[in-house]
C-alpha cells in the first residue's frame, strides 16, 4: 500500500491540507477525550472506525461517517455534531443520495488506483506531485464526502474503498484510500492513519480523507475532491459558514528531536506531522472538519532570532499576524489559502 505518513501542504502560491471533527466528549485509553465515541485508538496514531456499505453505479462502495450535521444522527452514529455543515446544503459540495433499504446510494465515487507521486528533491515545496486518489464526475455530479440524506441531514461520509472488480474483495492497493491499515469487510471496520496537531491550545488527533486542492491532496495522502471548494465560504469561521480556520507554517523550525518544531517545511524535511493549528474542537459550536487553511510565514527576523517557536493556538497566529510577526506566503497578508481540508478532530489529550 501506498504510504507517505508527511502530513502536509502547498506551495508559496497556494496549497495544503489539514484537519477534522468530533461529537459529544467521551473518556478514552490514556487519559484522552474521544470525541468520535465510536472511533477506537491504537498505540502508533491509528485508529479504527465502523465501515459503512454503500453503492455506487451499482457497484459496492465503502464509507465511514466522522460528522452530522444533526445532533441526534451523530449520537446515534457516535460522532461528532457540526450544524455547520447544514450552511453547505444546496451547493455542489454536497451529494444528494438515496437511501434504499438502509445502503446509501452515492451518484459519483472514487478512483482509488492512481500512483501517489510526491518528489521533493530541494525540499518543501514538491516539484512534482499528484494525488493517489480522485473523486469522479458522473452526470455532472462531482464526488463530494459531504452528502445529503433524504431527511436532510448532512454527513460527512468520506468514500474509502471502492469495489471496482465487483468481486466482493478489495485491493488495498488499487481500491481503497492509501492511509488505510487494514479493511475488515466481514465485520464492517476499518483501521486509519491519525495525524497530530492542536486545537485550542491542546494536543489533538485527527484524520486526513479529503482536499479541494491537487498539492494538498498529494502531500496529505488525501483524495482530492475539488467540489469542497463550493462549501461557504472563503474566510468564514463563524456559525454562518460551513467551514473552520486552520494555520499551518511553512517555514517553522525543524529537526525531528527538536521541540520547537512545526510546519511544511518540517514534515518535508523530518518526516513527522506539520503540526497545524486547529481554531475549534468538536464540542464548540464554530467546530466544523471542513477546515479552510491559513498558510502561515514567519518573517525573516522572527526566524533569525529564533521567535519562529511552536503554536498551539489559532488566536496567537493571528495575533502574530497582526503584530506583522506572522504574514502569508511571500509577505502576502495572512488569510485564507483558497481550499479546503476535511479532517475530522477524533481525540484530545
């Protein structure tokens, strides 16, 4: 199977990919809050969620649910509530499907077999790169995570497996999303890739599924949906969008020991997680896995004095960004990139 654990994004023009979401908090192994209460962690950032069947111009697909929309479908699915998803009903960020005796119908699905390719010779960013997965367009319907059910709730339901043989197997190579451990079809789960960062000033975990943008989806590991773009919207962050605000570095300190580390240029370079700083948890009501990243430069002087320290809190960057301390790529201002990430927070602690 495919696997480039660097969990990151995005060039100096634009680009990158980040976090997720959650429900109700609940006590998990090790002292950690679980907010997808059905989500089960393992020691080495995995964890394992239940698998969905679905269908897909007739064929079989397999999905998981991370968010709803409604807080009653989220409890009684075990995972996070954002009613910031229901801003993105009747846009083509979201898939209208049908229910028929309880399996989803999904209009388009993925191409899970295109080779990851991520070169970086000179380090962040990639000079070639291309996503191991794509969603499809089939009659004018674009792949989306996002649906619609009949009721009008909108999950997050993120496609991970497609059975493209309809043969009843999988080919974890070919035909499911590259950060998937293994896929127990029989007894309907699936173990995934985790990725670290922080919310609120604390530790937290999520998954990567999905990005609008071809580098971020290449350099997350993450299928590439570009109809997430039509999500409100743009800079957003509040009970009126769809979407939460992410700050990733591009130029934070590096060294794998070291414990001022963070940013692209850190996950190119050491190969561990970016670190991306997450405005919301899943309990607040601004939380949403739709995550609209902030690209973030520290100036030349808060690097040569070595000020360019690790972040924890979405608030400070954008007080440093004030304090010209923090800018945009190329000294642009500091704001939204222009795409989007779906990365649902599963746990903190």
């Amino acid at each position: 199977m495919r696997n480039w654990r660097t969990w990151t994004f995005v060039a100096i023009i634009a680009a990158l990919a980040i976090p997720m979401a959650a429900l109700a908090d609940g006590s998990a192994d090790g002292g950690r809050t679980l907010f997808i209460r059905s989500a089960v962690e393992h020691p080495g950032d995995t964890v394992t969620f239940p698998l969905y069947r679905g269908t897909s111009q007739g064929k079989t697909v397999w999905y998981i649910v991370l968010d709803s929309s409604d807080g009653n479908d989220a409890s009684a699915k075990g995972v996070n509530t954002s009613q910031k998803l229901a801003n993105a009903r009747g846009t083509t960020a979201v898939q209208h499907v049908n229910v028929v005796n309880g399996v989803v119908d999904f209009p388009a699905s993925v191409d899970f077999s295109p080779q990851r390719v991520v070169q970086a010779p000179n380090g962040f960013p990639p000079s070639v790169f291309q996503a191991g997965a794509v969603g499809q367009i089939v009659g004018g319907v674009a792949y989306s995570p996002l649906i619609e059910l009949p009721g009008g709730t909108i999950e997050n339901a993120p496609q991970i497996a497609f059975d493209a043989n309809g043969d009843g197997s999988i080919d974890l190579a070919t035909e499911a999303a590259d950060k998937v451990v293994s896929l127990d079809v029989a007894n309907r789960r699936v173990t995934y890739r985790e990725t670290n960062g922080f919310a609120r000033t604390n530790p937290v975990k999520y998954i990567s599924t999905d990005s609008s943008n071809p580098l971020a989806a290449a350099l997350e590991d993450a299928t590439l949906a570009p109809a997430l773009d039509a999500a409100p919207f743009a800079g957003g962050d509040g009970t009126d969008s769809a979407r939460a605000s992410l700050a990733a570095f591009v130029n934070g300190q590096t060294g794998a020991a070291n414990p001022q580390r963070q940013g692209l240029n850190s996950a190119v370079a050491d190969g561990l997680d970016p670190l991306n700083v997450l405005a919301w948890r899943p309990t607040q009501g601004r939380y949403s896995p739709l995550w609209d990243v902030h690209l973030a430069q520290w100036s030349a002087q808060a690097v040569a004095s070595g000020a360019n320290t690790r972040q924890t809190e979405f608030a400070a960057v954008e007080q440093l960004a004030e304090n010209g301390t923090v800018t945009g790529p190329g000294g642009a201002a500091f704001g939204p990139s222009g795409f989007i990430v779906d990365c649902p927070i599963v746990s903190q602690g």
